[in-house]
C-alpha cells in the first residue's frame, strides 16, 4: 500500500515545476522561498535538488499535512510557517536566512478542493465558506448576504464574469424572497440558471468558475495580498540578489504581476528572466487539465 504521502503526491501536481526550478536555478544548500506551500509539491522538488526551504501557507491543514509527512525527511533544510505571505519580508527577516530565489504559486492545490467543507469546489456539497485560513472573518455566504447588487456585480466582473449583472441582480431578488443559495452545489445551479435563460447552453468551462473564483478571491483579499508579497519580495531580493517566480491562474493576478514586473525593470531595479508569460506544454495540459490557464513570470534582483 502507498504511503499517505505518495498518494498526495499522486493526488496532487504541482503545475510547471520543470519549469520553475530551472528558472529558480537551484544552488545546493541556498535558501528559497516557497510562498504558497499548498500541497509541497514544489517545496519537496527544490528540497529534493539540494535546497534549502522556508514554506509559508495560511492553511493550517496545509502546514500540518506536510510537517506530519515529509518534515522529518527533510529536517534541518525546511522551515514551514502558518502565515501570510503578504508578510513574507517579516518572515524571511526572522528566520535570519539570506534568500536565493522565491517561488510563488497563486493557485489552491487539489488536496484543498477536495475538502468539501471548505467551499472551493461544486463538485461536492459544502458550505458556502471559501476562506483559506479559517481565522477570516468573513465567509462567501456572508457577501451573498450583505452586499448591494452593485457590488455584487463589481466583484463578480474583477473575476471576468460576463454575465455579472444579471448574476447580482438575481441573487440579490432571491435574497429578498429568502431563497439565497446556501450551499455550493446550490450556488452553480443557481448561476448555470441565469446563463441557461439567457441563452447560453454548452461550455467547456462550468458556467459558475467564475463566480465561485471571484469569491474566493474577495474572501482571502488574494489582490490585496498579492500586491503586499511582491513588494515584500523585492525587499528582501534587492538586498543580496536573487530570482522570483509568479505561477498566475487567471488574468487578474497575471495583469497586477506584469504591471509590477514591468515597473521594476523600468526602475531598474529588476530585469526579466523572459519577456513574455510561459505557459505549461501540451503534454502537461493534457494530463493535467487544471494547468491550462497557468502563467509563469519571473525577474531577477542583482544585488549589491
């Protein structure tokens, strides 16, 4: 029988990893940043080629998961941190590591969609909740149930919904007659309704992706976070040099790491480790469909 953790690591695949730490270019013993430790996939590779990781997650299950299975394999050359890594220079500083490269990757792994208490996924039925870190304060039924249609339109539309407004302005009229959707499941009959009347039938992608990403996003403050943890970044990369890599799913956070890349090499203070977004290959699309959207950034500090 396979160990529980050759299973995740079957359950979950990190996405682009050839590519990531070839761009990270992995030096034996050198400290790097796994901002996102999700599922370890990433943070397992680098540790495996001789680096050295400092892994931060806000998931809490996450954290646990991977000190339970792999901590003790790798002692001595892992450090793994509950927090933010909107916080990331706070946390680089007290660990006292000189950092060589950090990885970001935005997407939530397959080990957290397959919790169904969390509400990431309609796949299975779950509370409307969302939060990465169970210490938010406020859930996505909680937005169903407080904001204006206007804002329920906005927030809908930063996930590039289409049909935004007639998915407010429904949600909001079913909140009046008390029929708001209170489950996920219930949730994407809801906004695959809206999209059947007004005349959409097939699609690829389930008429509710958007939806349920722009709530997620809104729920974790990911733009907000996002743009706190490059600035972070550049801090602590800037001092001594180094390399950062940003794994994007969606176009809004691939829109705020283009603008900021682009701004540092104007500055001068950064340069492009390649001028255009790569993207994952056909074979890994194939046999791993979640990769399709993914995007990967990079740019380099000199140091002193």
């Amino acid at each position: 029988m396979e160990s529980s953790d050759a299973q995740d690591r079957v359950t979950h695949r990190p996405v682009m990893l050839p590519e990531a730490l070839a761009w990270l270019e992995i030096r034996q013993d050198h400290w790097y940043v796994d901002a996102n430790l999700g599922g370890g996939g990433h943070t397992r590779a680098i540790l495996e080629r001789g680096g050295r990781v400092l892994a931060i997650d806000r998931d809490a299950k996450a954290v646990e998961r991977f000190l339970e299975e792999s901590a003790n394999r790798y002692a001595g050359r892992i450090r793994v941190i509950r927090g933010n890594n909107a916080e990331i220079a706070r946390h680089v500083h007290e660990s006292g590591i000189t950092v060589s490269g950090i990885l970001f990757d935005l997407g939530w792994s397959t080990l957290q969609g397959e919790e169904s208490e969390r509400g990431l996924s309609f796949s299975e039925e779950g509370p409307l909740d969302m939060r990465l870190d169970d210490t938010t304060p406020e859930t996505a039924g909680d937005l169903l149930e407080r904001l204006p249609e206007g804002d329920l339109a906005d927030l809908f539309s930063e996930g590039d919904e289409p049909l935004a407004v007639p998915i407010a302005r429904a949600l909001v009229q079913a909140r009046k007659a008390g029929r708001l959707p209170r489950t996920t499941v219930d949730l994407a009959a809801f906004v695959s309704g809206v999209y059947y009347r007004k005349g959409f039938r097939r699609s690829k992608r389930h008429p509710a992706t958007r939806v349920f990403m722009a709530l997620r996003i809104r729920v974790n403050r990911e733009y907000e976070n996002l743009e706190e943890s490059l600035s972070g970044s550049r801090q602590i990369l800037a001092e001594n040099g180094g390399r950062l890599l940003v794994l994007t799913f969606h176009s809004g956070e691939d829109r705020i790491v283009k603008r900021t890349f682009r701004q540092w090499v104007m500055e001068g203070t950064a340069a492009f480790l390649f001028r255009k977004s790569l993207s994952p290959g056909e074979e890994e699309v194939r046999e791993n469909p979640r990769s399709r959207s993914a995007r990967l950034r990079g740019v380099s500090f000199g140091g002193p």
